[in-house]
C-alpha cells in the first residue's frame, strides 16, 4: 500500500483486480468482446458493479455509496484500464452520479443515487449544446444503458435532462470504432415526446463544465491502468524472451526503454492521483494536466510495448493491439491533449504578471 | 542519372495501354498493409506484365533481361508507382532471389526458375525468421538433412510474407547437427505445394495477415536445389539481402508520396490545414519524404561503384520511422471521425496507421537497425553476446 | 501531511525579519549555475542561520536539532524557497554529512563535526568522483594509508562543487592495495586547508565554475577521522546519498517553479504566450511541475514508512530532463535576443539554458539513472561488465 | 569521393579542411577568438579566401570565379562549420555574390565580383526593408568587412544599395553574442549620406527573397559540417574512455544514441545536397527544407554530443560548448525552423487539391 492510499483503498483494488482479470483472462475477454459484435458486457456490470460493489464507490454514504470520491473511482478506472473490460463506468459512476449530486434536487438524489450505488442503474450522458437537429455522434455506452442524461441550454442557464432508453422515437445507432472493447454511439433524440424528458436540475455552463471535468481523471486513470499493464506484459515478455544467447532484458537498449515507459507512467500516475486530491479550486487545472498527460502517456505506451514486443506485438491473436486502439481512442476522448494543453496555458497566462 | 533512354516513355504508354480496365480496381492497392487484396488478379497482373516483358528488366539479356542502367531501373519503378501500380506480387522472385542465382546458382537453376519468375507464372517467398531467430537471424534451428539425393527438412520459418501466393520458397537451414550461428547453413529452393507443408496466416492488428507461418514436416526438394554448398547458407543468404537496397526503394517512396498527398488533401478540405502543429507535422513529413529520396539516390550513385556508402544503413530505419509517424498523423488529421470505421471496415489511412507499427520492426527491428548502423557505418565495438555475467558470469 | 505545526510560521516569520538588508541581494541567486555568486555573504548568511538555530531543524534534539517531522521540514524548505534564500552553502554538511554522522560516526566525530556545521561556521564537500570514476563510481583510484596514526592520502577527486568555500572534504579513498570495486574502500573525513590539498575549478560552459578538481598530494587526517571501519567506505557512501532524497527537492521544485513563472512572465510580455506551440511547451513544463511536485509526496510518505519506493527513482532523471527542456523553452521564449548579452553578462535565464545542460550528467547520468531504474524498479538483469567479447571474450 | 562530388570537389574539400583545421588546432581557434572579443579572424580571412582561393569558389568564371555554385558553398560551408572558423564566407561569397551577379549591372559585376572572388572583398548584407529609423540589431559580420549591401524598398520595387564600412556617419556596434565565434551587430545608417551609397540594382521582393534565400543552404552546410565534428568527437571520445571496464562506445545506450546522431546528421546531409543540386524551381523549396532541418538537427547533436561526453562535455576547456552555442544561434539565424515549416507548409497546401 502506498500513499496516496490507505489499507481499505488497497483491499478494493485487490477486488476490483480480482474480478477484471479473471475477466481479462490472458486477452480472451477483449477478443471476447471484438467476436461478439456488442463494446459492452452487461453480465459483468451485474457482477462488477452490483454484486462486487464497485458502483458505490465514489456515491455519498448517505445514498449508499462508499463516500471515496476521485480517489477510489481512480482505483477502479485503473484496474478497467488494465483489463479493457467493457463497461459503462465512467459515465454511470462518474459524469452522471457527479452531475446528480451536483445539480438534483434532494428527491431526485433520493431516487437515482441508490440506484447507481447499487449497479441498478447505467447511464450515458450525452452533451447536446451544440447539437444540430438533436443529434450527436460520439455518446459513449449509450446503447447499454438504462437512461440517458442530456444537458442542453436553457435560456442563458443549462439544463439536465433523463430519458429513458426505451423512451419512443429515441434512436441509438452504435457505430463500429477500432477500439472494439468501448461502445461508441450515434444519439439521436429528435423524436422524443418532451413527457418522456425528466428535468434533473439547472446549472451553468461554468459549474458544469467543473462536473464534467472531474471525468477527465477518471480517464486518465484508465489510462494509467492500461499503461502499466502494457508494461508489466513488456517486462514479462522481455525476461523471457531470448536473443544472441541473452534475455532481451538485459540488453540496454530494452532496459532504458522500459526505465522510460516506467517514469511516463509514474509520471501520469502523479498526476492522475494529485488531482483526485486535488482541493475543488484546483480540480480544473489538475484535471486537464492529468488527463493530457496521461492519454499522451498511454499512446506512447503503447506503441513502446508492441515495439519491444518485436514481430508477436503487432499480431490479432496477442492483446497488445486492444490496449493500442484504446490508447488512440482516449486520444479523441474528450478533445485532444493539445486542446488541453492550450486551455491550461490560458489559464497559466491569466495567473501570471 | 545525366542521359535519358526511352525505357521511361515505353513502359508508361505500356502502362497507360494495359494498367486499365479490369485492373483498374488494383489501383494503389496491394500495398504493405493491403496485401491481401485481389489476390487472383494481382497474379493475372503478373502475367500480363511478363508476357510483355517488364520482368526482370534489370537482369543480364544473357537471362532475358534488358541488363537496364540504374537510371532506368529507377525510371521504371517511379512510372510503376506513378500510374498507381499494385504492390508487385512477383518481388521477391524478381529482385531478389534471381539476382542472388545468377550471382550463384548454377546453369542448371538458371534455367530451372528464372523462365517462371521472368513470365509473371512462378512466385518465391522468404524463408529466413524463425519463432527464436527474429533479431538474432542466424540462430536458425530448422534442420535440413540428405537423404537418397533428396534434403529433408524440418522446423518452422515465420513472418513469411507472400506464402498464400507464393509456388516457392527459399529456406536458410541447419544441415550440420551442433553447427551454431552462421556455420553449418544451407540455402535451399523448395517447393511449397507438397504434403510437408503448412501455411498458417498471422493475422496482424490491421486485421489483415500479410504475413505467415510455414512448418516443414519432411518436407522435400532435390539434392540439387542448393544454392552454394554445405555451410554457404549464410553467406547466400546476406547476399540476397543486399539486392534490397536497390532501385525498387524510389518506387516505395512514390507510395509513400500519394500517401502523404492524400493525407495533406484531406487536411485542406477538413480545415486541419489550420491547425499550427499539424502545420508542423505536415511540413515534416513532406521534409522526410524529401531527404528519403536524395539518400537513395546517394546510396544507389555510390552502390554502382560497387561499394556500400554508409548512409545506406540508415535507409530501414528512416523510412520505418517516417511511415510510423505518418500514420499518427494521419489519424491525427482525419480528426474525430479517425475512430469510426465507415461500412465496418477500416479505409486506407487506418490500415496506414496500424500496419505501419510493424514497419519499426519487420526486416530488423529499429534496435537492431540502430546496432548495425553503429557497428557497421561508425565502427563502433560489438555488442557481447551471452556468456557475459547474464548467462553464466 | 495531515496537522500543521508552528514552524511553518515561526521560520517564515524569521526569515521576513532577517532575510532583507545587506542579505537583499542574494535573493534567489547562488542556485546552480550561479554558485559563485557572493561567495563571502553567503557564508556569513549561513552563520545568521545557524545562530538563530535555523540549521539542522531535522537533526535529532540530543545534537541540537529539531527533529522536525517531514511535513514540517518540508514546510521549512518551501518557506526559505518561497522567500527567495540563496542556494545553501552549508546544505552538503547539513543534509548528507551530518545525518550519515550521526547514523555511523563515533561519539568523538559527532562531538568534533556537528557543531561547526550546525553553527554555519564550516562546510562540506563532497570527494566521490575520480577522473575515471564517472559513471563507474565504484572504481575509485585514490589511496588512502595508514601511518603513524595517520591517513595518508594520494589521488584525485573532480566535479566536487563548493570546494572553493569549504572547510572539509568527505572523501571515499581505496585502503587496500589490490582491492577492486567496492571492496576495500575507506570513508574519510579531511582537512581542506592543508599543504597537500591543491584545488582547481573547472570553468563551465556558463563561465561560471561549480565544480572543482580537488588534488591530494600526501595530504592527511588522523586516524579517527573514518567514519565505519576500513571496507566499509562504500556502504558509507551510498548510505550518505540515500539521505539525499530529502525535503530539499520541494525547495528546488520552489525554484524552478520561480523560473518558470518568470519565463511565463516574459512569454506574457513579449508575445510569445500567442504562439501556439509555445503554448503547448509552456502548458508542459507547467504540468511537469505539478507532477514533480506530486511525485516527491508519494517518495517522501513513502520512505516515512523505511521502504524506498519505486517512483523515487525516477525523480533524479526527471528533473533533470525537466530543467534542461526549461532551458531550451527559456531561450525559445526569448527569441532573437536570447543570443545578446546585455552588459556582456549572461542574464538568469541564458545561465539556466547553459547550466541546465550538466543537470542531466552530474550526481548520474540520464543514461546511468535509467540502469538504475531497470535493474532496481523494475528488477531488469544487470549488464555483462566488461570481460564479455568486448576486452577478452 | 561521394555522389554528388567529383574528384575536383574532394581536392577543394581537402584543401579547405586543411586549413580550417588548423586554424581550429582541436579549440584553441575558436578560444582565441572568444579571448580577442572580436568575433572574426581577418588573418584566417587572408589565408582562406586569398591565398587558398576559396572566396571564388561559388563566382563566375567570367569573373575570376570558380563557378562551382551552391555545391561548392556547401563543401566550403561544411568545413567553415567544422572549424568554427570566424570570416564572413556566407554573406560575401554567399548574399552578395548572389545579388550583385542577379541584379547587378555587367558594369558593377565586372567591378565587384573578382574583387570578391580574389578575396579582396569581405561583404555584409543588410535587409533594411522593415527597419525603424535606418537601424537593424542583427547583421553578421558588419564590423569586419569593407562594404554593406544594404536592401531597401524604393516605391513598390527594392534597391539594392552598398555603403563602404568607412562611411561618415554609419555606426556599427558589435554585440556581444552567447555565440562568440561570429560577428553580430547593429548597424545605424541613418547618417550616411545619399552620395555614399552606390546603387547596385532594383529587383523585386520575389526575386530578392530567392537569391537570399540560396543562402539558407551555406547555413545548413555549415550546420551539417558542425554536427559532424561532434559527431567525430563524440565517437572518439567514447571509443577511449573507460567505465565498468569497457569502452564506453561498446554500451548499447552510447551506440543507438550515436547511430541516432548519424541517422540525423545524414538526413540533413541529404537535404542540403538536394538543395544545392535543386532547379531553379525547386530551390526555394530546397533550401526551407535543408535549412529547417539543419538547424534543428544541429542543436540536437550539440546536446547529444554534450550528454555522452560526460562531465568534460559541459566544460569550458573541452571546445564542444562553442559548437553548442553556435548551433543555438543558428536557431535564430534567418528565422526560426517552426516559421520555416510553416512556410513550407503553405507551399503543400498550394500544392495539393
């Protein structure tokens, strides 16, 4: 156990650990996944969230959850980084219960909280500001959840909406992507009565944005997960694979690599775990950082683990191109890292003389 | 490359007259990444470029060819590639075994295998990796003895592109028990359509499998079908190497180019022109794709005088690495419609993109590149092999 | 990092009171790249901090310390940082020596050594590296034998910085003839000021001189001046560096984090902050900061607990790398001035972009600390020393 | 002797390099200058362009030249780089060769271009077009040369115009550079008389920026010729220096960072030669290209060199800190390689439909 966690947060990633590799298991649960045609597994968002718990983790106590915030939906992102398994969590237990517990009203919390805590409920959410036609193209997990939560503008204020996913003339078109382990959906929400519409709460794009952006950590520690992963599975192949009479292991060129892949993600690794704790003042800031850095990290990763791999890294039947596709997914998640690069720079310049 | 003849117009009205018609879906096609499309015609496309001569143009007339000057060797790859021709199924026959029988082969092979490569009718593929000789080429453990005039071979070679297609294929193997590394090699021409061998494709990320496994189970060729002698096999075998770095490299370049230029189109018409950084990497891309061609030219300019300057080494390296990064870029420009796969399938520049992540490491990884081009071009020590305090101390 | 004590305050409050006057003028300066700046004041600043019991604050209370708690010592590194102190001239004796004296040294050495560096009144440097013990720190070639009661010394130390201002040198010597290595080596502490001492500074790129090359001709120390037994000069000298992941990086991240906001100031002021890549390279050494920051948090809760974590290793190369590129970004930010030198002086940040360049070479190389990082974070095999096919085979 | 040089080219190369080395005499040269405070050798200038003829290498036949044009620059180049050597070869027999024989009337080539040739004639040049009140802060070598040439808008045209050194009224103020191997300055003309300038000829901006232009490939020469001592020096110095008993040189890291060094430096070697043997039409293209290249690949090596020598690489007494800093210099020599790029860049895209 090392700081920033405590003994309770180690038994959870043990568990989370646990139930993900088992899922994981070697790279079939990926291929598992491609060969099935559907980017998400609804019996493993039963035993994952629901029978494990996982779901409560970053909920309120007062609405069943395990009240560990940033910090604990960190250990979980990491461990689902590590084994791709496909499952809507960031955007249940992470956008939408945050935006819940951020703008509901008391009686909404009352109602939609447990249920998340309780892996009863998966949700999408799906930012429809700049919508044409009310319709957008990159909604994640939508076609594997029970609700969908839309913000949408107001008059001058934003609004969040639920709509159920059997709601009437709502149309959920998932799309093919090269990363087949992550549900990618077309939303279209033009056809939906306003009845089948529950009004959530009102915010402003200022505190929504301070919502939405505590997900980038939860990126990032996908991220970081599958990061390591990849280098762990690098270290493994390279003590054991043997070349001019030697493990490549200990040829230098291998080891300096590897001592580079470890400070990269140690690296993000920092910064993903610094803005979990991050104080609220902080959290935009060391949200972006962690997530440009990260995503930047998990491609170079990547790309490093199939390079050091040789001729078996660039194959179907070995794992390494799952973690390779999602890396280059994350990098259109959310925007790019030179997006995210800019805007801290704006707000570096804003801060100094 | 001062005087022009006319190969260059001749084989591009040829090409203008018959790259058509029913070919014209092969256009850009076939390319690494790619090389599993329209298998029956690309072979069709070999014949028709045989019966008309365009095989082997480089070879001595003595064997058929047209004995062409490299200036026009360069000539007809930059045509080929500019009327879009595929990938060239017969390549490997063509530019690299031929040269290396009738550097050694004896009469016999001459006319033996040249005719088929030279019609467009016979393909060879390549022998050499096995699942523990990928960097370390010459730790070769597929065994092949002498029975009754006839080599028994048997073990397994990998990574070996153009099976499927191929009728042949040239093997590197250990005919010497206790014989390691170089010592004690054969180079062998065995037929693969026999009852001793299985070919199993490998499928890559890209979804395609340009490259295979072949097992040899007692399989069989002649006595005769050695090129050199017992122990040659190394020797034969680098030398076929060196016919690599030969004019056909201008000809990948002019690939490379369309690549590029569609990358640099679609970033016009999406409005990624604009972006400063992809400004960058564009202009980047087009300086390497530059610099590629003039380090050819100086590597094939000095190769005629018989020697390997240095900066050939480098040429493996450079180009894997430019292609890599071209296809980030290429991901990069398409933007956020870089994840989706329109119809299912992935298009051209995501193929680009995930086939180039082998570039880096078939034919010499960038690490062995990068120890050959320190030993070789800078003189620098050898690495110690095993034996070290590693193994034993 | 959970209560706050006092100290925070207390020290802060001092150094507003004190730091100021004729004091003024060190305010950040005698960083590296800049330690011959003031050489007198500096000395006397050390004296104002050791009189008001500013020195040793982490040292035991039986040596006149504070034991001060991480937090708190981390508390007081950021407050002298934030305040602008001057790089401490007295931070080798107090932070590497005297916590090894105080581990291993006798009753007698910590009685005679502690107090004068408690006081701020003698300073310590540090005699590790050898002209051909570099990287290989462990081949050391300068003697130390014993004599009528007395350590004789011969050889040579370099890249030993303070020298020039100090009063003693720690020196790692070897004992025992024919020993190799590791084995055989003693830790001594030596009398600078002597006839057979010669010190030479070694001039920078930056002009400036940090390091010395310290000679030792029949130059001596008493018997009782070792610190462990003869053998244990190694282990002596790892244990010292281990002390030196410390609070202190948070003061150095303070300074960076000075130069930084002064080159983001500039971009302000200049123009630059409109240059997109600018942008993106300020926005990186930005977070690169915040990471540093981090990364030394979890290093040092971790090693409250007595195991060195893996991440520690990494910070050396870090922050190494991280300076060097703030160099680079300094001069880009500058733009066309950056060549002038006003008044004929390098300014700070061209210093920072010169001085930068040794970061990522002194206390390990960039490529030394990646060995260090394979072979202890992650466990990788060791490389073959010579004796491979290199020297004998 | 390597494609594109003939035998007649090896023998000039040679001749140059025996001189150059010399002078540079393994850093004492380039110490010497920095002791002196000035920034240039005229000595060396006597002996290099005089009496070895290397002025003329680039001229016209017609005018006592060697007609060798932009290929011999480059050898000549290459070696000024190597040695460091302090004489203003790029902007006389470079800049000012080039205008006077592309706009200069028959009468003024016939005047000034064997002076120059025969090493008579040492030449700065000055682009004064976006200058405030007749003043620049960045032309090399004006403290030690007989003539300026100085361009300047004339309506919608540009003048070339030459201001002996010796003028009343012109003020040139040598800088003192972090580079000190070569000569920087300003230069204030606004107290020359109109009789003291000598109109060479009139041209246009395009014109103008393709004859400057040219010279951006001597300045990737000389970049190439640097990166190659350190290269050199670097491979030397590791093949004697010693640690954990072997050569340095036999350590993978040391070797794959020197092959990198060479693959860099080779690449730039192809494109300044692309350049100097480019058509007219292709020139300016050429030598963006060469020189974007160049330059970044210059500084790399510098640092690279640095690095791998260990301490003594970062030492004043070892020379390799001069070649650092020019390498530094030469970024912000004729615009930044990012500006380069960008301009490239818009010569793609007007390129590509």
């Amino acid at each position: 156990m090392a700081y920033p966690f405590t003994d309770e947060h180690e038994m959870i990633r043990m568990a989370a650990r646990g139930f993900l590799q088992d899922w994981y298991d070697g790279g079939a649960g990926p291929e598992r996944i491609y060969q099935s045609g559907k980017a998400y597994d609804s019996r493993a968002w039963a035993g994952f969230a629901g029978e494990l718990g996982m779901a409560a983790i970053a909920i309120d106590e007062a609405y069943g959850g395990a009240s560990l915030g940033d910090l604990g939906r960190v250990i979980v992102m990491e461990e689902l980084g590590a084994s791709l398994c496909s499952l809507p969590f960031l955007t249940t237990c992470g956008i939408v219960a945050d935006l819940i517990d951020g703008i509901g009203t008391d009686e909404i919390k009352q109602d939609v909280l447990p249920k998340i805590a309780a892996g009863e409920m998966r949700a999408a959410y799906l930012d429809g500001h700049d919508a044409k036609d009310k319709r957008v193209y990159n909604t994640v997990y939508a076609d594997c959840v029970d609700t969908i939560f839309l913000s949408r503008r107001a008059g001058d204020a934003i609004e969040v909406v639920s709509i159920p996913t059997e709601a009437n003339g709502l149309i959920i078109t998932p799309e093919k992507t090269m990363d087949p382990t992550r549900s990618f959906c077309a939303v279209d929400w033009s056809g939906v009565a306003p009845l089948d519409m529950t009004v959530i709460g009102k915010t402003t794009q200022i505190q929504l944005n301070e919502i939405v952006m505590r997900s980038f950590i939860s990126l990032a520690a996908e991220c970081v997960g599958g990061a390591q992963k990849c280098l762990d599975m690098t270290l493994e192949y390279a003590a054991q694979r043997v070349q001019f009479d030697r493990p490549i292991a200990s040829f230098q060129a291998i080891k300096h690599r590897c001592a580079d892949m470890f400070i990269c993600i140690e690296a993000a690794r920092s910064a993903v775990y610094a803005a979990a704790l991050a104080a609220p003042d902080d959290k935009t800031e060391a949200a972006l950082i962690a997530k440009a850095y990260a995503v930047d990290a998990y491609f170079k990763i990547t790309g490093d683990a199939i390079q050091l791999h040789g001729g078996i890294g660039f194959t179907w039947e070995y794992p390494l191109h799952f973690f390779f596709k999602r890396a280059r997914a994350n990098r259109s998640m959310f925007g790019s890292a030179p997006r995210d690069y800019d805007r801290l720079a704006t707000l570096i310049f804003e801060d100094v003389a | 490359m001062s005087q022009t003849s006319n190969l260059r117009a001749e084989f591009s009205a040829w090409m203008h007259a018959n790259f058509c018609g029913e070919y014209e879906c092969l256009r850009g096609r076939a390319t690494p990444g790619d090389e599993d499309a329209f298998p029956g015609l690309r072979l069709k496309w070999e014949r028709e470029m045989g019966a008309a001569g365009w095989i082997g143009v480089g070879w001595p007339k003595a064997y058929g060819g047209r004995d062409a000057s490299l200036e026009d060797l360069v000539s007809f790859n930059e045509e080929y590639a500019r009327h879009g021709g595929p990938g060239r199924a017969g390549h490997i026959g063509e530019t690299l075994l031929a040269p290396t029988i009738i550097a050694y082969g004896t009469e016999a092979q001459k006319q033996k295998y040249l005719p088929g490569i030279k019609a467009g009718t016979e393909f060879w593929c390549q022998g050499y990796s096995e699942p523990n000789a990928g960097s370390d080429l010459s730790n070769i453990k597929t065994k092949a003895r002498l029975e009754n005039g006839r080599w028994i071979i048997n073990g397994q070679k990998i990574w070996t592109s153009l099976a499927m297609d191929s009728d042949y294929i040239f093997v590197v193997a250990r005919a010497e028990d206790g014989s390691v590394g170089r010592c004690g090699l054969v180079f062998l021409l065995v037929k693969l359509d026999q009852v001793g061998i299985d070919i199993r494709p490998i499928k890559q990320m890209s979804g395609t499998a340009e490259f295979n496994e072949v097992f040899f189970e007692g399989a069989m060729c002649d006595e005769a079908d050695i090129i050199g002698g017992i122990g040659d096999g190394w020797k034969i075998a680098m030398a076929l190497l060196g016919f690599e770095r030969g004019a056909s490299t201008l000809g990948q370049q002019m690939i490379f180019a369309d690549e590029f230029r569609q990358i640099a189109s679609l970033a016009k018409r999406n409005g990624m022109m604009q972006d400063p950084m992809i400004r960058q990497r564009i202009a980047k891309a087009y300086a390497g794709l530059k610099i590629m061609r003039f380090t050819a030219l100086r590597t094939l300019e000095a190769s005629q005088g018989g020697e390997l300057s240095k900066e050939g080494y480098m040429s493996k390296i450079f180009w894997a690495s430019w292609h890599r990064d071209l296809g980030e870029l290429a991901m990069d420009v398409m933007g956020a419609s870089a994840e989706i796969l329109d119809d299912g399938e992935y298009n051209k520049l995501q193929k680009l993109f995930l086939f180039s992540r082998s570039d880096t490491i078939y034919g010499g990884t960038n690490q062995i590149q990068r120890n050959i081009i320190a030993e070789r071009a800078l003189g620098m020590p050898k690495e110690p092999r095993g034996g070290g305090i590693v193994i034993k101390g």
